[in-house]
C-alpha cells in the first residue's frame, strides 16, 4: 500500500500545480514530510489523509487504492462514449453512473456523464438526470486542473450549466449563468431568445439580440473569406466565384434601403475583384475585366461618400450608428489594391496591368 499511496501523492500533487513546499504549507507540516511521504519513506497517518484527499479533491479511498495516472478512467470513459456514439444514451448513463462510483473525481468521467445525463434529460424530458448534470458539471468545474482536451474549457461547462437551467425551465438562473459567461458576446443570440421569449423582457433582450446580429454578418464575412482564399489556394476557381457570389447575394440582404448606400458595399467591391480574379485564372478574360470595372466603380463610388457605421443595414436598431472598420486598408481602393497584391499569382500581367491603370486614373 505504501507504494501506492507514495505515487498517488506525488501524481495528485503535480496534478494540482503544487510543489512539495506548497503542499506542505497547505497542510502546516514540514518538506522533508512531503519528500517522505512521496518516497514512501514514511505514511501520512489519517487525518492527513483526510486532508490530502481534501486538497486533491478525490476520496480518501482514491487516494489510497486506486493509481492515478488515469489509465484505467481514461479507458472507461472512452468505453462509455462509444455507447454515446451510437446512440445508447440510456445505457451510457447507467455506464457513467456506475463509472463515477469508482472514479468520482477524475474530470473526463465527471465532465462526460454529465454531457450525457444533459443528452438524456433533453431527450426523454425527465428533470432529474438535467438536475444530476448541473451538479456534475458544478464538480467538473472543481476538477478543471485535470482537463486535458482543448475543446473543454470552464465558460463552455458553465454555459451547459445554463442550457440545463433553460431545459428545465428555471429562465432567470439560465440567464444569470449566461450573463456571468458572456465573453466577448458569445451568448448574446441565446441571451436575447431566453429573455425575449421566455422571461418577455423585451427591451433588454432586444440589445443582446442586435449585438448578435452584428456579430453574425462580421463572423461569416470571415468563414466565407477563409472559403475564398482556400479555393484559391486549391486552384478551384469556380469554387471561389460560387462563394464570391454567395456572399455578394447574401450582403446586399443586409441593405434596408435597396438604392441606399451602406458600409458593406466596400466589401462587394473586394469580393467583385476575386471574381475578377478567379474568371481570369479560368481564362474567361473578357468577363474577368468587365468584373474588374465594377470592382472599381464600385470601389471609387464608395469612396467618394465613405461610411463607417452600421447605416443602411437592416435589424441592427440602435446600434445603427456604432463606428465599425476592417482590415482592408483605410479606402476600398486599398482593399481592392490589397486583395490583387494577396491573389496576384493567379491573375495574369493583362489583368494587372489594367487594374493598375483604372487605379492610376
């Protein structure tokens, strides 16, 4: 047993982020017991166990018994999940239960079957296992030291603490727990949903339900930018025009006014210069230059009357009038300019050199 307990010390320890001197501080005694204890020189008599298992956040029993290098856990908790993945979510959670008898404080077990029991609360509408899933999260949250899967952070478990509240109904705990974990407006679409729809707190929901919005133009203007620059880099070029003209059809849905200038028009322009681009790496010249001369007209008459606010654009309330920019240059002839200096190795001198002379008159 000495062995044992020896190793478990020194793995929960490290575990923890302390040293044997900060332990040692934690539990009032001296280093050398530390080094002792972890050299199985000597053992901890029980109320210190006590208290290492206090300190450790596992059972006494753990600490004794059971190696914590998390093999055996790790093992069982991907077991379980292959249950999940074909859809035996009542089996899994029957699976976890008796898994968190053995290993009650060892996180992905922890963190797991409490992502299952969430699964099975949805699924089957039965509150209790939604009510035993808050209270495992709440511990996976105590655990978080042991996390070691980048996907897994403390803002997303508290944010399923939240849905959890939401499935059950509890609206206000639900939107107290997004509130606390709304980091950089990450919750703002559930936030303004729950207090619109559930807790008819209209105007405070309406504020997170238009920072939202804004938020989704500017975030799929970048997912379908990273489309465009992958199917360039891929030499599909008829790709990059499908997403190109996606995205053209999709932003001019934004404009309130139809015969009203707007801020994103900077935007058309850049994505009128990839089409132009991506028709000339397609040989299709004569259509290439005509896409070009509206990229630039475009570009000129935006310019002439520049806007910097949310103006023009459709459900954004008062955040009509925020200050918004990019990273396309302080014009949109300079991000036109930008775009054909990031893109040029697929467009030809002709196209170059046309687009250098429209720039230059």
């Amino acid at each position: 047993m000495v062995g044992n307990l020896a190793e478990n010390i020194r793995v929960a320890r490290k575990r923890m982020g302390l040293t044997q001197e900060e332990l040692a501080d934690r539990l009032g005694i001296t280093l050398g017991t530390i080094s002792k204890w972890e050299r199985g020189a000597s053992e901890p008599e029980l109320s210190y166990l006590m208290e290492l298992a206090d300190v450790f956040r596992i059972s006494v029993d753990a600490l004794i018994g059971f190696s914590l290098r998390g093999g055996d856990a790790d093992s069982e908790a991907e077991r379980i999940m292959e249950l999940r993945k074909v859809n035996r979510v009542e089996e899994a959670a029957e699976e976890y239960r008796k898994a968190l008898r053995r290993y009650p404080n060892h996180f992905k077990i922890v963190v797991s079957a409490a992502s299952c029991l969430e699964q099975v609360g949805i699924v089957y509408n039965r509150s209790e296992d939604t009510r035993e899933a808050i209270k495992l999260y709440r511990h996976a949250i105590e655990l978080i030291s042991q996390n070691k899967d980048p996907d897994i952070n403390e803002v997303m478990i508290r944010n399923s603490i939240a849905q959890c509240y939401s499935n059950l109904g509890d609206y206000r705990r639900a939107v107290t727990e997004y509130k606390e974990n709304n980091v950089c407006g990450l919750n703002d679409s559930v936030l303004g949903l729950t207090l619109i729809r559930n807790e008819r707190r209209d105007a405070e929901g309406i504020e997170h339900t238009e920072m939202a919005f804004v938020n989704a133009i500017f975030e799929i203007s970048v997912v379908m930018c990273g489309y465009e620059y992958y199917y360039f880099h891929m030499s599909r070029f008829e790709d990059a025009i499908r997403v190109a003209e996606w995205s053209i059809n999709h932003l001019e849905t934004l404009r309130d006014d139809p015969e009203g200038a707007f801020y994103l028009d900077k935007s058309v322009a850049i994505l009128r210069m990839m089409i132009a681009i991506a028709l000339d790496a397609l040989g299709r010249n004569r259509e290439a230059e005509e896409n070009l001369r509206e990229a630039v007209r475009m570009a000129q008459e935006f310019d002439k009357h520049p806007m910097h606010t949310l103006e023009n654009v459709i459900f954004v309330g008062s955040l009509m009038n925020a200050t918004v920019y990019d990273d396309a240059g302080p014009t949109a002839m300079d991000g036109l300019s930008q775009t054909m200096d990031e893109l040029k190795e697929y467009a030809s001198e002709e196209l170059q050199k046309i687009f250098h002379k429209l720039h230059t008159e």
